[in-house]
C-alpha cells in the first residue's frame, strides 16, 4: 500500500488539501474570467473583492475591534523587525522579553532606531522556557513591549500575557496567528508571517491600533511607513496577490471549521496526544517543561545526535516529512499547525514508536 504522507514542516507549513483543490480548480479560470487569479490586475473590481472578504473574514475570525486596521503586507516578520521601531518608537526606546532567535533579531534591528531594554531573558538555559518579570521591571516611558509569543525553533509558548500597564504590547504571532483565540485589544500591534497557520509564504498580517499610526521617524523609508498602507488599504503597491487570495481561501475555511475557537480545541487536543506519549516514554526527551511549551511545534531529542539523524530519515521514508530540529538546536521538531491532522499525529506517533523498537 501506498504510505501516507504529512507534512510537519515548521514553514512554509502544509495547507488544507480543501483549500489546495479549490486554489487548483480555480487556477485557470478565476470565477469565470476565464483568467487565473495570479493574472489579474490588483487595481481590479475582480481582486478588490478578494483583499475585501480576506479582511472581513479575518475580522470576523479574530474580532478584531474597528479601531484596528488590518494590513496585508509584503516583507515577513524580519521586515516588521525594523517596521516596527521605525514607526512605534515615539520616545525612542522599547522593551523586550528575550525568548529566542526571533526575538534576538527583532532587538538587533530595533537598537538601530532607539534604545532597547530587556526585561528578562531565558538565554541562559539555551531558552528552554519562557522568563517571568513584575509590571514594575517595565519602563512605562517605553514605546512598546515586544513579545515573541510562540518560538518555533525551541518549542516554547507564552501562556499567560503579562501585564504592562500603559505600554502597548507588540507581538510576533508568526507560528501561532488563528491557533487559538487572542483578544485583539490586549495588543497594539500584532504581526505574523502567513507560512505557518494562514496561508503561503510571500504574505505579512499586521493587525495595529490606530492610535499608533502617523508617528513614523522622519527617516523612515515610505514603503516601511504604516501610514502610507493604512492609507491605500494594503494597496500603495503591487500586493502579494496570490498569497492574498489563498489565505482568503485558508480564512474562509477556518470558518467552515468552526473559527478559531475550533482550531484551538483541535490544536489542544493534537499536542496533548504527543507530548502525553514523549512523557511516558524513556526513549524520547522532550526538551520544554509542561508550563512553557508549544502547541504549534513539539520540540524532542532521542538518546543521541545520531539516533536523532536517524529518527529524521526514518520517518521521512516512512511519510512524516521535515521532522528534523533547527540547526541550532537540533534534535526532532513536530509541527502541528491548523491543517495538521489529528490522525496525523498518530501516525507520527507510531512511527515514533516503530524507530524505537528498531534502534
């Protein structure tokens, strides 16, 4: 029999084979134009429809409160690194709770603009949880406290917000964005690359608060000016109209699903199933104690590097594809992003169970 095959690859990440055939049905003939959607013109009634129903099905999945705006924008996460001091950093510093390489590099690019301050840090256990600090450790002149809320490379989550008085919080929710129910009005700002739950690579959601627009330093690059979008409404530029048009799709569908609150349940239910199996095994490691781990990626060791390479082939033939570690921790990485399955799961979990017998 042919062997299945499910892809956990921490991004770009699989899609809805639901969403993937519609996207191919329509691929040459978009609602009958009789033209792909990848053809048409973004300054078209035909593409304006689509961005439109992308946000407002956006909106309706997250309640998003009307003084927010929803921005679809070109550049990932690492653009909003600079986009984000350039256009928040009023008084000219920010706060940051270092949890990883992605927060790492949002600090390098803000130092640039202003004055960065961290509040804690988990760097020291190679950052195996998430740090806690008190409201008084944050400068309330701070512009912003930046979070990154899920840390793909190491496995970790912030579970609980913390509280940061008058600071407006700014969070990277590139790994976790429709995984689970966030409200919006705790954040100023919030961004995500679309790669992981929301649809293809080439595509950034930035959901920020009006009262944060129109402050932008004077040398900040127009096409990095949150105004100049919040203006044209995503469309000061060619957008990334294709990756628009499929997380139209991907929204769409989480609705169908039963919206965010569907996928949560889900999404609690797949990681639970696999961390309860790494637990009790004395063969598999995992590397995040209970309260700090993630939910969108499962991050594990075997006895050795070697039997974790192994375990990376082996289960590639077997059809549990891109389950190898980041380079920087290595080890085995399980992501479990809304398209992943629940049978998924346990078919990794019997191939987990296969290898061990083998080794």
């Amino acid at each position: 029999m042919k062997k299945p095959v499910f892809n956990f690859s921490p991004g770009p990440a699989m899609l809805p084979a639901e969403v993937m055939l519609q996207a191919q049905n329509e691929f040459l003939n978009f609602q009958g134009t009789g033209m792909s959607i990848m053809e048409v013109s973004h300054r078209s009634a035909i593409f304006q429809q689509v961005i439109d129903k992308a946000e407002a099905d956006l909106r309706k999945l997250m309640s998003i409160p009307s003084d927010y705006k929803v921005l679809f924008l070109q550049g990932g996460a690492s653009t909003q690194f600079a986009m984000i001091p350039l256009n928040l950093m009023r008084k000219g510093k920010a706060v940051f709770l270092d949890t990883g390489a992605w927060s790492q590099k949002a600090i390098a690019e803000a130092s640039k603009y202003g004055q960065t301050h961290i509040v804690a840090s988990s760097k020291d256990s190679n950052f195996s949880y998430v740090p806690s600090f008190e409201k008084e450790e944050i400068d309330q002149e701070a512009d912003y406290l930046h979070l990154t809320q899920n840390n793909t490379i190491f496995g970790t989550r912030i579970h609980s917000l913390p509280v940061s008085g008058k600071v407006p919080l700014v969070s990277d929710m590139s790994s976790m964005l429709l995984s689970e129910e966030v409200r919006v009005e705790d954040y100023g700002l919030i961004y995500a690359g679309a790669q992981k739950n929301i649809g293809p690579s080439g595509l950034t959601i930035v959901i920020l608060r009006e009262d944060l627009i129109g402050y932008a330093q004077y040398s900040c690059p127009k096409m990095l000016n949150y105004q100049t979008h919040v203006d044209k409404a995503s469309m000061f530029n060619t957008p990334p109209t294709f990756p628009i048009y499929m997380t139209g799709l991907v929204f769409a569908w989480t609705l169908k699903e039963g919206g965010v609150k569907a996928m949560e349940e889900k999404n609690m239910a797949k990681s639970s199933l696999l961390y309860e199996y790494l637990d009790q095994s004395d063969f598999y490691r995992p590397d995040i104690a209970s309260p700090h781990r993630s939910r969108m990626n499962v991050c594990f060791h075997t006895p050795s590097p070697e039997l974790d390479i192994a375990l990376a082939k082996f289960a590639d033939e077997e059809g549990c594809k891109f389950i190898k570690g980041h380079r920087s921790v290595g080890g085995i990485r399980a992501s479990l992003y809304n398209a992943m399955s629940i049978e998924g799961v346990a078919y990794l979990i019997e191939i987990l169970k296969q290898f061990k017998r083998r080794a």
